[in-house]
C-alpha cells in the first residue's frame, strides 16, 4: 500500500474500528461492561505503571544499540523522546514505526543520523524476538489450557514462528552488511550515507543481546499487566489466565496494526477468544478486559502529553527565532538546544 493510499485509508479504517466496537458493545450490552469497568477503576495508576514499564524498558533496549555513543543522549532526552514515542505508539497508525521515527529524530541530533537509524534498523530485531519468546510461552500455555487443536494455539504459534523467522533474515541481512551496499548500488549519490551506515550496523553481539534481555523483560510486564487486568474486571488471578490475556493483547494488536490504537481489532479478539478464559459467549468481561487496559493506555499518553508540553513550549522560542536567523552547523557534537 502506497504512502498516499495508507493516508486516504486511515479515516476509513478507524470508522471500521469505531463501528466494530460499537458492534461489540452493544452485543455484550454497554450497561455490563460498565458496571464491570467502574469497579476495576482503582486498578488504573497500576496498569497504566505496568505500560509505562514495558515501553521504558523497550526504549532501554533500543540504546543498548546506540553502542559506545549510547552515553552522548542525555538522560532528559531520553526520557523526552520515550514519552513522544509512547504518544506516537497509541494514537498514531503503524505505531511502531512511528514511534521509531520520533527515536531517530531525536537522537540523531547527538549521535548522528547514520548511528540512529542503524539503532533503530537493528532494534526490530531483538523487538522481533522478545515477540517470538512471548508468543511461544501463550502458545504452549494456550495448548495446557485450552488444547493443542484450540484455534488460539495455532494462531500464537504461527505468530511466534513469524516472528522468529523475520528476526531472523532481518538478522542476516543487517550481519552481512547489505543494506547500505544495495542502497549505494540503486543510488549512488548516497553512497558515502550508505558506507556510515553500514559501519554504524556494525554493533558487537553483546550489545544486541543486552537490547534482547530488555525486550525480554518488557514482554514480562505485559503479563504483569494482563495479570492486573484480571484482578480489575473481579476474575481470580490464574497465572495462565494471565499470559492467555497478553497473547490474545498480541493477536488483536497485530491484526489491527494498520488502524489507529488497533480500535475493534483488540476488542474483537478478546471478544472471539474470550472462551479459552472460562468466559461465556457474549460476556462482557471478554470487552472489560481490553477496555479497562485501553483507558490506562490513552491515560498514561495524555500524561506523557502534559510532561512533554513545558519542554515543547520552550522549543517555540527557539524555532521561531532560528527562522530568523542564520543557520548554524550542527552535528553530533554539536546538538542544537
């Protein structure tokens, strides 16, 4: 799908999100699910903690591979450009890459911009199989609880081998040093851009196993979410339940990648897999449960959005002012306030 056509697509797409969550709700009847909501409200400072950790430790992941120039991002940047790129990642389609491309931005101005886009180009890796770990353990907890036939297996499954093997060519093509090369050879114009980077893809294997450990980690604090999640809609906390909601959290998130917050498309897969959670057909606990992480979800963004808006209104000043006056280099040396 060509750039234009993905843009003229979004409205549509999230009218298709609107209408199917309407569906649903309606369905389970919107009076259940928000008497069963109001209840759980006490459990919303934890949940939206629990995604405040997952994608803080992402982002940890992600300067691993910034390698030995990790160091010249100031803290207060870093926390900055974590708090935009959570705030892409909720409310801006294809939220992962939009989320990567607010990190290149921002680090680019410290580290330079062959070094962050290698950062971010390799990241997807270890992201892809911190996905992968996950999605194995659902599919082998789905398989103890639910059968090995269940249809919520296989589709967890697959994602996990999916996910795997993407990692995977993606691994061997940035090892070999491909991509900068072939991109030399289409344009060479950018060759000298092409050569920085692939030097800059060059990360010894210690840094990309530290960027694992912490995608890793951060897929663990979606089980420790999806365990609040039961707590807050009145369900026993079962350690299998848990980890069945984060895979569940996995399938409707991706096949809803291309609409806006993955809108219906997360509802509806808890709506049609809610079965494998003891939970009747039609219950409104199976939409609670998205729900309730859903609120967390657009909280914590509104929170990032009021930390972010004093540094944001100290950069007008300063962009205005610079359109009035002449340029100045700068680098990765030399950052711009």
């Amino acid at each position: 799908m060509t750039q234009p056509l993905a843009a003229r697509a979004r409205p549509y797409l999230f009218l298709l999100g609107v209408l199917l969550l309407g569906y649903l709700l309606h369905r389970a009847g919107p009076q259940r699910v928000l008497a069963t909501a109001r209840e759980g409200l006490r459990f919303l400072p934890l949940l939206a903690l629990c995604q405040a950790a997952f994608y803080l430790l992402e982002s940890l992941g992600q300067r691993c591979l910034l390698a030995r120039d990790a160091s010249k991002v100031p803290t207060s940047v870093f926390l900055r450009t974590t708090a935009a790129a959570y705030v892409a990642s909720v409310l801006v389609p294809v939220g992962r890459a939009s989320a990567e491309a607010v990190r290149v931005g921002a680090y680019s101005r410290y580290v330079g911009g062959a070094r962050a886009l290698a950062a971010s180009t390799g990241f997807q890796v270890p992201a892809l199989g911190g996905t992968a770990v996950l999605g194995l353990v659902c599919a082998l907890t789905c398989a103890l609880v639910a059968g090995a036939t269940s249809p919520l297996t296989w589709v967890l499954a697959l994602h996990a081998a999916g996910s795997l093997a993407l990692g995977g060519v993606l691994l061997l093509a940035l090892r070999r040093g491909a991509l900068g090369q072939r991109l030399a050879a289409w344009f060479p114009s950018l060759s000298e851009r092409a050569r920085t980077f692939d030097e800059a893809m060059a990360v010894p294997g210690h840094f990309q196993l530290r960027a694992l450990g912490w995608c890793v980690l951060a897929r663990s604090s979606e089980v420790a979410h999806a365990a609040l999640l039961l707590l807050a809609v009145g369900l026993p906390l079962i350690p299998t339940h848990a980890v069945l909601i984060a895979g569940i959290q996995i399938v409707g998130s991706t096949a809803g990648e291309a609409i806006p917050g993955q809108l219906g498309a997360v509802e509806g897969a808890f709506a049609y897999f809610g079965t494998v959670l003891a939970l009747p057909e039609h219950s409104p606990l199976a939409l609670t449960i998205p729900l309730m992480g859903r609120v967390a979800q657009y909280g914590l963004a509104a929170l990032a959005l009021v930390f972010l808006n004093p540094w944001v209104s100290r950069m007008k000043p300063t962009v205005e002012s610079s359109e009035l006056s002449p340029a100045k280099p700068s680098g990765p040396g030399h950052p711009d306030p």
